[in-house]
C-alpha cells in the first residue's frame, strides 16, 4: 500500500514537472546568492507565473551567448546540428527534462532549435 502510495507521489511531481522547477530555482539561488532567499524566491515564482501568463521571458540561468557556446562546443564539425543525443545530453546538463521530446532517434537539433526549445522548456 504505502509504495502504490510513493508511486502517485513521484508520478504526480513528474507531472507538474516539480523536481525541474525546485533543481531551477536552487540553480538561480546559487547564481545569485540573494541577500535575503526567500524574498528572491518568492520573486522568481511571480516572474516565472508572469512569463507563462503573458508569453514575457522567464527568468533563466543562461542568457543566449551561453547558449551559443553550449552549442558550439556540442557542434565540434561545425555542421550546423547536433544529434538527438547530444540534445538530450545538454538538456540534463542544463536540469531540464528529456521527458517527452518531440524527436525521433535519428533527428538533428538546428542551433534556432536549441536555443528556442532550451528557453522554453
């Protein structure tokens, strides 16, 4: 009974995408070193609420030049893509899901790909 229970608990944080959003703010928190944490907290919660209200950018860790770089690196030939796997890679990396991508295995991953899904995942 209780690990019918525990699976409803993970299931139900997955689906709300919990353990993303806790791994996002404690990656914020850490950047910044607020002076007083839970004020911060409390403030990237309104803003990340405002952003999905009003389509107005979410408060992220990574601007775009360090976006460009993570690609770059990932892109050693310089082709243009970078394979699913290593998206996926730079996602987990990054402390976002892989959960649920949209791709098929042998799908390639455009730089204006990257960088969009990354800010909006």
């Amino acid at each position: 009974m209780a690990a019918a229970g525990e699976q409803q608990g993970r299931e139900y944080l997955e689906r709300y995408k919990i353990p993303e959003l806790l791994h996002n703010l404690s990656a914020l928190l850490l950047y910044h070193r607020p002076e007083r944490p839970r004020e911060f907290l409390i403030h990237a919660l309104e803003r990340m609420k405002f952003a999905k209200l009003t389509d107005v950018e979410y408060p992220y860790l990574v601007d775009e030049s360090n976006l460009d770089a993570m690609f770059e690196m990932l892109d050693t030939a310089s082709q243009g893509y970078i394979t699913l796997v290593q998206y996926k890679g730079a996602l987990k990396t990054l402390g976002l899901s892989t959960q649920d991508l949209p791709y098929e295995e042998d799908a390639t991953i455009t730089l204006e790909t990257f960088k969009k899904e990354v800010t909006c995942l």
